[in-house]
C-alpha cells in the first residue's frame, strides 16, 4: 500500500473472505470491526475509509459489495461520531438512517402544528349568524302581522299565559289602591296622635273641660294605637303581594317571554324549509335542504323545551299564588273588620297569628349616645 502524508492521505483496507491474513494485528482489527458492525453484514461487504486530521469529515464505515464478492448488496451506515453527532444537532438537521429500503427512522426536532383561530373571523361569524336570524324572525312577525304568514299555537297554553297577564294587572291595581290607603291611614293616624296630644294639653289646663278634654285624649290615642296595628298588617300585605308580583310572577313572564321568542325562530325556520322543499331539489339545493332541516330540527328542540319551562312554571306560580295570597287575605279581612270594630284585642291577636312584629317609632333613629 502507497503511504502518504497523514494530513492529505487516505488509505483504503479492503477486506474479503477471499483473502488470507497475514498480519496478527490485522486479524485483531478485523475481530473488533465485526463485533462493531451491524448483525448481517459480512466482512465481505465492508470497506473501512479513513481521512486525515485536515478533513471536516469524521470516521465513516461504508457497507457495500466488494468487486468479486457474490452475496446480495446490503447498506448500513454507521452513525456518526458524538462530534458529529452535536454539530448535526446543532444545525436542526434530521438524520436518515436506510435499513434496506424497509423502513426510515427519522428524528430531530418536533414542530407540532395546530390550527390558529383568528377571534375576528369568529365575532364576524357571529355576527353574521346573528343577522341570518335576525333578518328570519323579523320577517316571520311582520308576516304575522300582515296575516301572510303561519304561527304555532298552543290553545291550553296561551289561555293560561293570557289568564296571568290580566291577572298581573288586577294584581297591580290593589297594590296601588292598598298603598293609598296606606299613606292616607299613616296620615289619619299621625292627625289623631297630634290631636291626642293637643287634648292632653288642654285637661291641663283646663280644670273646667278636665275630664271632657282628658277623655277625648284618651280615646284619640287609642285609635293612634290601634292605627298604627293596623297600618302594620296592611305594609305586611303589600309587601306579601309585591313580593308575588314583581318576582314571581314577573319571573315566570320572562320565561314566556323566551318562549315566544324560541316560537318565532321556530316558526321562522320552519318557513324557510316549507319554501325550500316547495322548490326544485337538485345538486345545489339540497346541501341547503339539509341544512335548513338541522338548523329547523335544533329550534323545534329549544322550542318544545321553552313550552314544557313555561307549563311546569305555570303549575308551581299557581299553587304558590293561591297559598300566598289565601294567608294574605284572610290577615287583611281580619284586620280590619277588629279595627273597625274598636276589638283591640282581636287586632292584636291577628297580627301574632301571622307572626307580624311593630316598629316602634323612633327605634331606627340612633340613640344620642351614638350621634356623638
């Protein structure tokens, strides 16, 4: 073999199983080539390059037939040395290693790529599906209104929701009239507590009228007293009232309110696919069809779901009104007819029975302790 300088040199070693070793050192080298090798490659297949110190290419033994060798080709590469190895990593680059055109290995650095959604596309999207169905239920009322267009009625429950609306308002009206009688019973009893007091005044000093002007005080009292029980039963019954009007009621009403408008959009979409499948069905109109048919299968869903929300409401508002206002009644007919009648004792039993406690006057006004 020609040997040159180790910078610029390369010295190729065949090696066959033709050939006869005469070197022990040889035969060594050979012994450890194999055990470093891949299982399946012969010495027969094997050519072993080596560069100089000056070259940027590392130590690479290359698997391929030898010239006079019969066995079937076969290709391995060894891998590169760490140095190599680093600089490949380094550089991002992926490495290929064949095994016999079977299968690729691939590793280097993982770019995992997910979809990015643009929140503008998205608010446009809404947008737009929002005036679709604007533009659909705008047009279902104005075509009810015109009589051109249909409606879904329910007959059982559009007398009960028309019951309690016409309700609500007679509800309303006793509120206000039960809220006048009480500002004018507050003023009729402040008028007879300042009149008692006056009459008190004057059996002072007065000691011809002592006793007239003392009885009259008395009795001016009395009825300030009594007043005052009753104006307590009468604010207890409009808050009772209030209560079931404004709340109750009005939430059940908010829930027909989503019910008439889930009728709309059900009414709308049900529309548009009575008009499409009037129409010719052909390639391009029944992707539309389909559509049309979902889009009106979801709204008949929230609609018969709004319905049954609004049936069951109607059931609980109706036992609850009849419980609260039963009580409420029977504590403003009570109270009353013992007022009316001079029964202090009885309009003071009435106001225990439903648990109804007086203010004093003067108790939420802080004591001179606390103002200073």
């Amino acid at each position: 073999m020609a040997q040159e300088s180790p910078k610029n040199s390369a010295a190729e070693i065949p090696v066959t199983s033709n050939g006869q070793l005469e070197d022990s050192h040889e035969h060594g080298f050979n012994r450890d080539l194999k055990r470093s090798l891949p299982v399946g490659l012969g010495l027969s297949e094997t050519k072993i390059t080596s560069h100089g110190f000056d070259s940027t290419k590392e130590g690479v033994v290359e698997a391929g037939p030898f010239p006079g060798s019969s066995a079937s080709p076969k290709s391995s590469i060894i891998s590169p040395s760490n140095a190599a190895a680093s600089r490949l990593a380094g550089q991002g680059c992926d490495l290929i290693i064949p095994t016999g055109g079977r299968a690729q290995q691939k590793s280097g650095p993982v770019v995992l790529a997910d979809e990015v959604k643009n929140p503008a596309m998205e608010k446009l999207e809404l947008v737009r599906k929002w005036s679709l169905n604007t533009y659909k239920c705008t047009r279902q009322i104005i075509s009810e209104k015109l009589g051109r267009g249909s409606r879904t009625v329910d007959l059982e429950l559009e007398a009960q929701i028309e019951i309690l609306r016409d309700n609500k308002k007679k509800y309303e009206n006793i509120l206000r009239l039960a809220q006048t009688l009480s500002t004018q019973l507050f003023q009729m009893v402040h008028t007879q507590r300042q009149l008692g007091d006056a009459f008190a005044d004057l059996s002072l000093k007065s000691l011809e009228l002592h006793e007239e002007f003392g009885y009259n005080a008395d009795t001016q009292k009395l009825l300030a007293k009594n007043g005052e029980t009753l104006l307590g039963a009468i604010n207890f019954f409009i808050a009772s009232v209030t209560t079931l009007v404004n709340k109750t009621i009005e939430d059940t009403l908010l829930t027909v309110k989503q019910y008439e408008s889930a009728r709309i959009e059900y009414d709308a979409y049900r529309t548009d696919l009575e008009e499409l499948n009037l129409g010719p069905r052909d390639a391009n109109t029944l992707p539309r069809i389909e559509q049309s048919q979902q889009l009106f299968q979801v709204h008949k869903e929230k609609y018969d779901k709004m319905r049954n929300d609004v049936s069951i409401k109607l059931k609980f508002l109706e036992e609850n009104k009849v419980k609260v206002l039963h009580n409420q009644l029977v504590l403003f007919h009570n109270a009353i007819a013992a007022y009316f009648a001079g029964n202090q004792k009885q309009l003071e039993q009435t106001l225990k029975q439903f648990h109804i406690k007086l203010k004093t006057p003067g108790a939420d006004a802080p004591s001179w302790l606390e103002e200073q």
